[in-house]
C-alpha cells in the first residue's frame, strides 16, 4: 500500500486532489523504517524514491534548501526524505566506520534522522524507556557526522535527557519534529519546557503534531492551536512549527485496513513496552486535524490574534530556517 497511490489511477487523483488541497509545498516525509539497519532503512527509502520517479511532474524529492522555492514557482510539490534511525554499521569496530552510512543515506537523499525511536540504543534513550539515561558518548559523535554531511538530528522520539543533550551538543539546529508541549499535557512523547528551550536555543524549533492522545484535552485543532499558542507565548514565534505526524489515507486503503487480520494475541507487540496510555481517540478528533485541514489551521492562527509574519513563519518559515542552516 506504500506504492499504491502512485500505482494505482484512483488513488493516484486522490493524492493529488488531497495534496492540492491541503496548500501545503513541501513537506518532510519518513523514508526509513525504525531502526539502524541499513537495509531495512533502504526499503521504505527505496520506495519513495520510486514514487518521486513516477509522480516526478507533480511531486519530487527535494535535496537543496533552493528546492522548497523552485516548487512553489513551478506549481509543483517536493518531499524531504526523512529516517527513523541513524543507519549503523553495527560491527563496532570503529567509530568512523561505524558512521559510515550517515554519509551514504545523505547522498540518497535523506535529510533529517531520529536519534532513537521510543526505546533506547547505542545513540541514547527512546521516549520510552523509564531511565532518561541521556546521550551517549557515541551519540555525540553521530550527531558530529550529521552536522558535518548535512542531516537534521530529530529528537522526536527521543527522551528528555538524550533530546537536552543532543540540543546542548549539536553545532547545528536540533528539532523535535513531531511533538507536544508536556506543559498543556503529560505524555511519553511531549517535551517539557527546558527541553523545548535547549532545542530552540540550538536554533531549532518543536513542531506540534496532530495526534490527540498527545495533544490531550479535547484532542481536537482547538487542542492542536493550544500548543502552537503555549510555545509562541513562551519561546517565541521563531520556535514552532507543524509536524502533523499523520498522512493522507486514501480511502480504498482505508476500506482494506479494516478488513485485515488482526495480529495473533499470543504473540506479544514490541510496542507493549511503550508507556500505557488510557486516552480514548474518537474519528471526530482525528477529522478535526485531519491532514488535508492544513487550510483550518491557518484560519485558526488568524483566530486567535496572530500577525501574518508569526504565521508565516508557523506555517513553513521556520523550517525553511532551519533547512537553510543544516543541509
């Protein structure tokens, strides 16, 4: 179904239509599965690149800050390709060649990479381990090798320590991409306000993303402009920006999703071990920040009192900024 949109006549007029109607540029889209494996990296990377090969007259893979511009002026759209994991050579022999990889994924064209995804590994602490144990002494020179080739290290995922770490020692912009604010709500996956600052503070930014269990409260694009409003009085309008953390789901794949076989029950899921959380999604929260209500978000900003240059810059400029400074 990674394929299909592109594939598939139906569903490929309804990406465009989708996309076209979201107004939306550019975006940062996930290439890499969760992990450091090269290859299992490679695979979700190898499809997107062949999807950009067949969308090429309406979307394609972005490489240079230039590129966000050169589509807006031709009508087109582009993707910046993003990872889940820091690709790792895992023989642990060396540290250069152990970070050989972070080199190679850039020419294929990834741009941003998670320093963890939920658990821990060599790099630091995952969101979702209890001990916050912070960055490692390797993590600090894999984030070395992504300032020096032209990658944005992404906290998202991170812990709170490893994500403070990582803002204090990068030479480069940090981001949490896709992310709340743990002041409107606690929860695994928020940054709390010395975290938010050590990222901004690195010249980054948090982008809030649109899942109502992060969000809390009602769950809802009230919710979701409550955060952008919380880091705007706080930080700054330079600090935030979007990280929907959803995607356009074609309704043919919708349809097929439901009809799936569940997993077997016997057979424990890896993401058992993540944090319980007990808040209850309804359809009317996930329509309300759907992906393609990009437009009400705007509208929303306007709502509450601010200026277009805050908005702007909400809406795609700070991210533009911080493409300018890293890659």
């Amino acid at each position: 179904t990674m394929t299909r949109f592109a594939t598939d006549a139906v569903q490929q007029q309804e990406f465009r239509d989708a996309w076209r109607a979201s107004g939306v540029t550019c975006v940062f889209n996930n290439a890499g599965q969760e992990g450091q494996d090269p290859l299992r990296l490679l695979k979700r990377l190898a499809r997107h690149t062949y999807t950009t090969d067949l969308l090429r007259g309406f979307v394609f893979k972005a490489a240079v800050p230039e590129d966000v511009l050169t589509a807006k002026e031709e009508g087109r759209h582009c993707y910046y390709l993003t990872g889940n994991g820091v690709p790792l050579t895992q023989q642990w022999i060396s540290v250069e060649d152990e970070l050989r990889y972070v080199r190679i994924f850039y020419q294929l064209g990834i741009r941003m990479m998670h320093l963890t995804y939920q658990r821990r590994n060599m790099i630091g602490d995952g969101c979702g381990e209890k001990s916050d144990a912070g960055l490692s002494d390797f993590g600090r020179r894999a984030i070395a090798e992504m300032n020096r080739v032209g990658i944005i290290p992404d906290c998202a995922h991170s812990g709170w320590k490893t994500s403070l770490e990582a803002a204090q020692t990068s030479s480069r912009p940090v981001v949490a991409s896709h992310s709340t604010c743990e002041a409107l709500h606690t929860h695994f996956r928020s940054k709390p306000d010395y975290v938010i600052k050590a990222i901004v503070d690195s010249g980054g930014y948090i982008g809030i993303c649109c899942i109502p269990r992060f969000l809390g409260g009602r769950g809802d694009i009230q919710a979701f402009l409550d955060h952008i409003d919380y880091v705007i009085k706080k930080f700054g309008p330079d600090a935030v920006a979007i990280g929907t953390d959803v995607a356009y789901m074609p309704q043919e794949n919708a349809a097929t999703d439901v009809k799936m076989p569940k997993r077997n029950k016997q057979r424990e899921a890896f993401r058992s071990l993540w944090p319980h959380d007990p808040f209850k999604t309804t359809r009317e929260m996930n329509e309300s920040i759907a992906w393609t209500n990009w437009p009400l978000y705007t509208v929303g900003l306007v709502q509450r009192g601010h200026s277009d240059e805050v908005i702007r810059k909400v809406l795609g400029g700070n991210v533009q900024r911080v493409i300018q400074a890293s890659i």
